[in-house]
C-alpha cells in the first residue's frame, strides 16, 4: 500500500530540569498547549493522542496517563488516548505510533507527547525504577544498574579500540559547550576536561560527569499529512525516514561487539526508507545518556567505523561548526533527562534547527536525525526529519 | 484511504488465576507460543508486537516488558516491539493497535498479547496499584477506590432505577453458573443468590462475591489480513467493527447519568463501523469487574434501555440460552481479572464461541462483541468480531 508523507507541523517542550512545584499532569499540559499553539491546530481537531511515560507509576503512583492527559486537555471523548512505554525510548515510539496512523490514514492530525517526573522521588527509589528496564529474571539481580552498563561497555572499548579517558570525556565538555546556550538544558555551564576527569568516581572507568542528570520535563509534536501541513504552518517538518527496533533486553545476549545491535538495524531501516546515507546527515541528536555511550552511537548510527568515534570528537567533527554535528542542543548530558520524554525532546532541537531558530544553530541544517535508546538497547527509535517548505 | 478487513487467525491464553511459580515473563511466552501454534504461524513471519500490561512495574519492579518477551520469543530483532497501557483496557489497546497496523497495511502479522501478574502481591502494593489509575492529584487523594467506585454507581443505579441487590447479585449466580464449565477459569463453583447476599461486606452495597478476584493471566492473539487467512487456518474470525475512546478520569467529572460515556462512544463507533446493530449480537463478553458493572455496562453497549439491564437479566436474556447471552465464559467475575490480560481474555472467549469450540457454547453463534472499561471508565475499547470461514 502507498502511504501519505507525514509532516510535524509544531512541537512543544517545557525546560528540563529540576522543575519545582510541577505534577507529570501539569508539565505533559503545558508541553501540549504549547505545541498546539505552535502548530495553530485547535484540539477539536486532534483525532488520536500518543503519550510515553516510564516510571509514572513506580514514581508518583499515578498509571494510565494518557486518558487523564487528554481529559485535562480538554479533548474530544471520542478518540483514542494510548500510553506507551518502552523506557527511555517511550516518547519516540509515541512518535513512531502517531507516524504510523497518519502516513496510513487512519488520522489526519495526532497528538504525540512524553513526560516523565523524576526529582522527587528519593534515591533508592529512582533507582529501582529505572533498572526496572533490565530484565530482573536474570542481570537484574545481579545488581547491574545503567552506570554499570555503560562503565562496563566503556571498558571493553576503550581495551578493543584504544578509545581514552580524555575521548570520553570530551563528550561531555563539548556537551556543556553546546549546553550552555540552549536556555531548555538543565547544565548552562562551561566546564573543562580536567573538571570532567577529577569529578567523582561513579562506577569505573565513569565519573558523575559522565552521567546524565535525572531530570523532570515533557515535550510534544503534531503530526499529519504533508498534504495539509501548509494549512497550519510554513515551517512543516517531514519525517523522512523513521524505525523502531528491538535489541538485547541483557548484556549477556548482546556479544562481543561494543555495540547496540538495534541502534544499528533502526538506522539502517531508516535511511533506507528515506533514501538517504549518513553522510547526508547535517545534525544529530542521540542518546548521550552516558559519554561513552555517544561514542558508540555515532559508531552504531553509520557516521564512524567502529573504533573511530572518538578520533571524530577530537577531530572537531562532531562540533556544531564541524561536518557533522551532534548534540548542539547540550544532549541529555546537559539537557536532562526526563526519560518518558526525552525522545520528543530530541525531536524539538533538531525541528528548531531545521527551522533555523535553535539557539545554538548549525549552519544550513536541512536533514537532520534523532536517536533514542531504551534500556540496555532493547528498544531503539531512529527519525530523520527534513526541512521541505 | 480504503483498509483492508482484518482477521484474527489465532488465539492463546493461560488459565487465569494463581498461578503459583509462573513469573510475568513466563506466561506471557507461554499464552504467545499456544498462539502461534493455534494459528500455524512461525515467528519468523511476525512484522510487529504489541503487549499490554497494567502494573508489572508497580507490582513486580519490570518494565519495558514488550522487548524482554519479543527476545525471549526469539522474534526478529529488526521489528518493533511496544507495550502499551490503559489500565484494565491494556490488552485490548495492544488489539486496536494491531488491528490498525494490518488494516491500514503497515504489517501483514502482528502478535498482540496482554500479561499479568497480581497474586505475588501485597494487599497494600495491590491497592497502591490499582488506584494509580485514578487521578492521584483529585480523587485519587480522596481514597476512592474500584469497590468505592462501583459501590457509588450501584448505589445510584438503585436510586435512578429501582434496579435491587437481588438483580445486581443475580450477575454473580449467573456467571458462576457459566464459570463452572470454563477450564480457565478461576473459580468453577456455583453459588446461590444466598451465598452472593450475605458474603461479606466490602463497600456498601457491594460484598465479596460481588468484586471480581485479582490473579495472574496471559492471553494472545495473531492478526492479519482476511485475505490471507485461509493460508493459516480454516477457523479465521474477522473484525467487523473496533473502536478505543476516552472517559472520565474522575467520578465528579462524570455527571448524573449512571453510566460510563466512552462505553457509549465506543459501542456507537464499532457499530457503525460494523454496520450492525446491538440485537446482531450473538454473544458478548463484557467488563463486569464488579457486578452492578454488568449490568451498567449492559445498557451503555445498547442491548438494554437505561435503568433495564437488571430486569432483562432476571428474565434470563443474558443467561447462555437467553437471547443476548453476556459472559458465558464466567465473565472477569469467576475467570478472574488480571488486568493487563483481561481484553484479550475476553477476545480469547469470543474467538472460541465463533469457532464453536466453546465449553459453555452458545448455539449458532456467529456475531461476538467484547467490552473492556480501563479505570474509571477512563479508556473503553469495544470489538465486533465475526465467523466468516
């Protein structure tokens, strides 16, 4: 069957951050009227809402977001409101839904936001609830946790590759660099590579400045067909190319490779649909959920050949005023991140850059591609997203 | 755009119950294999997984449950594999998303199962879990619960209508009678009026055998289009009509109609797109998570006038060999309602009352409709489903 192109005629976002006073309710309201005013579509018109959300419950205690969203909103009763989750990947797949209803018609206008609520919660707390993502039958016990995945993934490329310390460390300098001008992050300062070095050991070889910070926030997006798009907007983005994969739920399972297997089949199956390479690619945001962990995505996303990504960062490649910049925005490693939200997030700063009104903006961007991980790579959500008006 | 008609080629299901030793993950693979064994479909052809589950994170600390059992299943990694969540309405939302993506022709065969787990649990994280699905920051805070819900709807049902205790009991005695010749379910006894009136007290007016028992459960489904059905199976039943819409999150929004309007809407919607009317219908499976909801549930569906469901139950219309036969398989009542599962349970039953293989057959049925009511009535999903091979 042919299918409709889909354009994201708005998007929404609040800051990330710790955001005092601020319910999941309230933050995922404030993100969808913003977008709502952004796209000039009332909500009478929106026919089906796509909400992501991990930890709503094991957090805030509060379980089926998506109705009591849509109520709040003040949308029509006769649609469908869907929660989905899939941890850190529960907004993209929010995105990747609505994609789906409007490219095969089933909607002509969706309604697509994440929100997550995290600083809150105590310590222990947000801790069992994130690892709530690990498969607790078998790693789970073990007492594996996120940080120990990535310390453990970092080892294993640093002795195959001969990444370095300072590699890895330059992400996040480079991060807070774009950081510091994006007025949605959380971290505004500029920091240095021995500040990053000499920050406290978390889980070895990661430091705390090797760590995204748990943050609370919620962003939207409009979608419908491109069709329409020039009745709302003159700033319609397309979705080129979009795909969502599953990984290994465990590290066991995963092999040799320092790598994350559905990262690599989500961006194969999407530049094939869009029939583009990476090299066509002017910006990127992926999921920096810990540093070495961009490394290994700019490898697994085809810009680098496995081993190379950190050579890239040092190169400057991946600067906003290199070849290929990625994370102008700061990343989550600045940002925050809010994980039912984070991958609406990405889709913000790359529309915004492909708008050409990002605060840190990379010069002439018109393809740009978003990559969002969930878990141990268990899921994977890939967009590319084009400027065409 | 023109859909294709949708068939469901397979069905699996656990019983429902306490299921001692059997983990979350457990039977979710088991209610997945025994689809694809009854539908003759290996896993290498599935294009897509959907999964339903309500508070496996609460409960059991697992999220992000959809790719931990797509691995386990061992389907292809380079498909997408999503949970979605809609309180008691998760399984049925895992349908009408399946449903939509074979429709509308963005997969051929899509897996959609629903799991559970609830009996592991303490009363007091079970009750913490349930209410998760009100609205924690209005009534939610008031300590309303579902016994305190449906006790205030029965309340005011017999104040509206003069609907008795006896009527409302009567729903337990029939699904009783009808649970003791279902395999899967629950509890298999039957009870005298007398027994239902003067068990315990729970939430006045409603006793212990009025509420529906927590319990573990997984159930499953394969769809794909109708047109290539017969390569699969000779007992294909198609969806003739399906719609999800949006409640109340909370009672005070609800207004003076006894009544749950997104189940109006959606009865409305999937009879259209049906083209058939309520008296089509030869058998039905609703939402009687308590029994005054039956026979709410039973007016809103339109099979009875308002305030007229607890009559035509004591003149035996709902009864297996009734007219309108409601919840022969013994309804959420005695199979038990792990919430997460209880929409494809129910499409389980109906599926097995179409291909005449029901143990609690209803003669000459042809025409099915499920119910499924999430939280407050704050998701509905109805499905219409047809004998056509």
């Amino acid at each position: 069957m042919a299918f409709r192109k889909v354009s994201i005629i708005g998007v929404g976002t609040t800051p990330y951050g710790v955001l005092e006073g601020q319910s999941l309710k309230g933050m995922a309201i404030k993100a969808c009227k913003e977008v709502m005013l952004d796209s000039h579509v009332n909500k009478e018109l929106i026919q089906a809402f796509y909400l992501g959300n991990y930890i709503g419950g094991m957090v805030i205690g509060q379980e089926t977001l998506a109705p009591l969203i849509a109520s709040s909103l003040g949308l029509n009763k006769t649609i469908p409101s869907t929660r989905v989750e899939g941890a850190c990947s529960s907004a993209s797949i929010a995105f990747m839904q609505g994609y789906w209803m409007v490219a095969a018609g089933v909607y002509d206008m969706v309604l697509v936001a994440g929100v997550e609520k995290m600083t809150t919660a105590t310590r222990e707390k947000l801790t069992a609830s994130l690892v709530a993502s690990i498969d607790t039958e078998t790693e789970g016990r073990t007492g594996l946790t996120f940080p120990g995945f990535w310390a453990l993934l970092a080892q294993r490329h640093m002795y195959e590759y001969g990444t370095t310390m300072e590699q890895i460390s330059m992400v996040t300098v480079k991060n807070h660099q774009n950081g510091s001008k994006n007025p949605r992050a959380r971290f505004r300062n500029i920091i240095t590579l021995e500040d990053v070095m000499e920050s406290r050991l978390i889980c070895d070889p990661l430091r705390i400045f090797h760590c995204c910070p748990n943050s609370d926030g919620a962003s939207a997006a409009i979608l419908c067909p491109s069709h329409m798009a020039k009745e709302f907007t003159d700033k319609a983005i397309e979705v080129a190319g979009i795909a969502q994969t599953t990984g290994y739920p465990t590290l066991s399972e995963m092999g040799q490779e320092v790598a994350l297997p559905a990262t690599v089949s989500a961006s194969k199956q999407a530049f094939e649909m869009a029939g583009l390479k990476p090299s066509d690619i002017d910006v990127v945001e992926l999921h920096d959920c810990f540093s070495p962990a961009e490394i290994v995505d700019s490898e697994d996303l085809g810009f680098f050949e496995k081993g190379k990504g950190g050579n890239a960062l040092l190169e400057g490649i991946t600067q906003v005023d290199g070849k290929l910049p990625i994370n102008p925005s700061g990343g989550l490693m600045c940002k925050g991140h809010p994980v039912g939200a984070t991958g609406l997030g990405q889709v913000y700063e790359v529309v915004m850059q492909l708008r050409g009104e990002h605060e840190n903006q990379v010069r002439g961007a018109e393809i740009g591609l978003t990559h969002n991980a969930g878990g141990t790579g268990s899921v994977c959500c890939v967009t590319i997203l084009r400027r065409w008006l």
